[in-house]
C-alpha cells in the first residue's frame, strides 16, 4: 500500500538539503549524485537531436549546457530557495552577469546598493559599461532615493540580503515594493545569509544569486555561482524585456515566456547564456557543492552561534572602536535582521580597531587559527584587510560606504571551538597594540 499522504507532504528544509534534485542512479543504483565527467552525450537518432537543439525536449546536449550532476544541484538549491529554477555557472561574478543577460542592452541601467562587495562595485560601476549598461548606486535605507534613481531604462535592482563586508542588512520586502512600483525585477545576492538564514523571493525578490564558493559548498574546495529564478514575474507585462518577451531570432522566433512560462528565464539562462557566455560550471564541482549543501542545515547555526561569542567578546575589548555586526543588540539593522533572518544574522562581519591601518596590519600578522584568505563561508575562520585587498579597487569614500574603511577587518567565523576561536582573537588584538 503507498502512503500518498507522506509524497504529498512538503518536505522540510533540512531534507531538500539532502535529497532534493537527487536520486539513486538507475543505471547503476548509485545512492550519491555520480560526478558525469562527460563532455557530449549520445541521441537516440536525428530527430532526438533535432528537437533537443529546437528546445522542444529537454536533455542533455553538450557539458557546457547541461549535465546531469550540475541539474542535481540546480533542482536542489531551486527547491532550497523556493524557486521555479536555477542555472549554475562558474562563479558568483558569472552568476551576476547570467542575472542581467536577459535584462540588459545598450543604454540601460540597473540601480544597486552602495554596500556591495567591493568586486561587485567594480563589475557594475566598471565593467559592464564595455556591454553599454551602467549602475546608478544609492543607499537603500533612503527610499526616495532609490525611486529617484529609477528611470525609464532601469531594468533591476540589484541588492545584497546581507552585505559584505559590513553586514549591512537589506531590508528586501521594502524594496521588492518599489520593484514592484515600477515594473522591474528586484535581483538579490543571497551568499552571505544563505537559504538557510533567508528566503528572499519569500519577501519579494525575483532572482537570487549566490556564490556557491562560498557557505553553500561551505569547504573552501569550490568556485561557482548560481541564479535562481523566483518563476513569478510577468515578462510580457510590458515590452522591457525582449530576450524573454519577443520572437529570439537565435531560435527561430521562438518566445521564451510564451513557451516555457514560470521556467522562461531558467530556460533562457541555459539556451542562451551557458550557450553563448560560457560560463559553465564543471560537473565536479557541482558534486562537491552537492555534499556541501547536504550539512548545511547543521553548519550554519553553528557558525552564527560562534559569530555572535566572537563579536561580543570584540565589542568589549579596549582596543576595538566598533563591531559591525546584526546579531549584536546595538547594531542599527538588529531588529530587521530579527524580522527578516530569524536564524541569525550570518557568520561575517567588521571589527574597527582603534589603531587604525597600522593596527589592523599587525592584527591580521598575528592570527594563528585564522587564515588570512580572500574568501569567506568556509567551515574554517578566516580573516582579511579588505581596503588593501577585496576592495583596494574602490576609492575611499566608496571604501567607507562599503564598510571597507582602512581600520577595518573582515572576519568570517568558522566552526571551530568558540573557546579556541576568541583566543586567537585575544592574543592577536594584544600583538596589534
């Protein structure tokens, strides 16, 4: 007898993380997600082919496109963040450019925050103008402001749930309202809450980016990125966005949204950007991520439970000027991390020593279980200068606005001891003076 009532149930978040996108391989029974270390896959004949280059079949084609460990993990952490789908790709800066493809053309411009990482200022405030798109960067705390900055040729915003490095918090429903308002998608990087901590689309965002490099992979082994789409935004609401409204010549006048509906910007990530970008991510590594995510319903309340000893332990220290982080009762984003990220407020924030430049030199010279890496999410702590390495780019104003300031350290607490994790702060705040 089959228990229809058990399928039916929806499954918990710390089930998804283990079993969603994944089951036994029915060639071979294999439990775990089999790495498919293949470039090319063979049709059944060539009608079969024809019609999977048509976009009439879904299959697999060619590696760059599609493979069968990368889809494990796209169905995965769609299901994890309650989205219609997800395109993986190879990092999380590939992640944001995949976000913006089907959104963008010469002479438009997305509005993003000013607390952005410092690579993601660069990529938007530098890079993108080569494709003839630009950013307008505001403070999402002013919300005049950022209705202001929205003209005729805004096709997004794009935000961070959680910034890096300040640990600023977004406030995502208030500013899905003006997406909203104005007809275009709210965009949100979501690396530094993770699923686990933050649902944006719960709150309103229409896509939702991650670097998997980071709390999802969770083992420092992995770079890749990924773009979850919410599946609810109405792209033949007006004619802003043609890539997914209007006839693609690419396809023979096929309409993405009018074909595939919720899964048009899925579809269009794959068919046309993995297709025409590039920016594949190898299958490998798709199997490390897919271990990753599988603790990390167990890792993340660990690494917000040693975040929150560290920052307190920091915040009460003579030489310390200021912590920057939501989990402590004084931070101006407290009680809307509360609201928005019941869970914690994430693992990663800033410490402003007093000594300023010279002091944070030292500090960082004398941490011993710390790793001074420019990374963060990992099971390991790691701690790093942002304005002389992440964000040497930006200017100082930007720097400060970032929360990058030069008497500024980021930390990323791992899951170690919390006893040895402060100890090593102590010895290293007495070497820096």
């Amino acid at each position: 007898m089959t228990d229809t009532t058990a399928a039916a149930r929806p499954q918990g978040f710390d089930t998804l993380a283990v079993h969603a996108g994944a089951k036994a391989d029915p060639a071979t029974g294999a439990r775990q997600v089999p790495i498919y270390q293949t470039t090319a896959y063979q049709f059944r004949d060539a009608d079969h082919a024809a019609r999977l280059f048509n976009l009439q079949e879904v299959g697999y084609i060619y590696s760059r496109l599609t493979n069968p460990t990368v889809s494990a993990l796209q169905d995965r952490i769609a299901a994890l963040e309650g989205g219609a789908g997800a395109v993986c790709c190879s990092s999380g800066h590939a992640a944001q450019i995949l976000a913006l493809l089907p959104l963008m053309g010469p002479g438009l411009n997305i509005v993003a925050s000013t607390r952005l990482y410092g690579g993601t200022v660069t990529q938007f405030g530098q890079t993108i103008r080569r494709f003839g798109w630009s950013a307008t960067f505001v403070d999402l705390d002013d919300e005049a402001a950022v209705r202001a900055a929205i003209d005729e040729n805004t096709r997004a915003i794009f935000v961070e749930s959680i910034s890096n490095p300040g640990g600023y918090v977004t406030d995502i429903p208030a500013i899905a309202r003006i997406a909203d308002e104005a007809g275009i998608p709210l965009i949100v990087d979501n690396t530094l809450a993770s699923p686990y901590l933050c649902r944006p689309i719960e709150h309103g965002a229409t896509l939702v980016v991650h670097s998997l490099t980071k709390y999802l992979t969770g083992n420092g082994t992995v770079t890749g990125g990924v773009v979850v789409d919410s599946g609810r935004f109405d792209w033949s609401a007006s004619d802003r966005f043609p890539s997914l409204s209007q006839p693609e010549a690419a396809y023979h006048g096929l309409n993405f949204h009018q074909t595939f509906g919720a899964a048009a910007f899925t579809f269009h990530g794959i068919a046309i950007g993995l297709r025409d970008l590039g920016m594949t991510l190898n299958p490998q590594a798709a199997h490390y991520t897919l271990m990753g995510v599988e603790t990390l319903a167990l890792r993340m309340p660990r690494h917000v439970a040693n975040a929150v000893a560290a920052a307190e332990y920091l915040a009460g220290h003579d030489g310390v000027a200021a912590v920057s982080y939501a989990g402590l009762p004084d931070s101006p984003w407290h009680d809307r991390a509360a609201r928005l990220y019941p869970k914690g407020a994430g693992a990663l924030f800033t410490v402003q020593l007093k000594g300023g430049y010279d002091a944070c030199v030292r500090f960082i010279g004398a941490l011993k279980l710390f790793s001074h890496v420019a990374n963060l999410g990992d099971a390991r702590s790691l701690a790093i200068h942002s304005a002389s390495t992440t964000h040497r780019q930006l200017t100082g104003d930007q720097q400060v606005a970032a929360g990058a300031g030069p008497d500024v350290v980021r930390l990323s607490i791992g899951i170690e001891d919390p006893a040895d994790i402060i100890a090593d702060l102590e010895q290293a705040l007495a070497a820096a003076g």
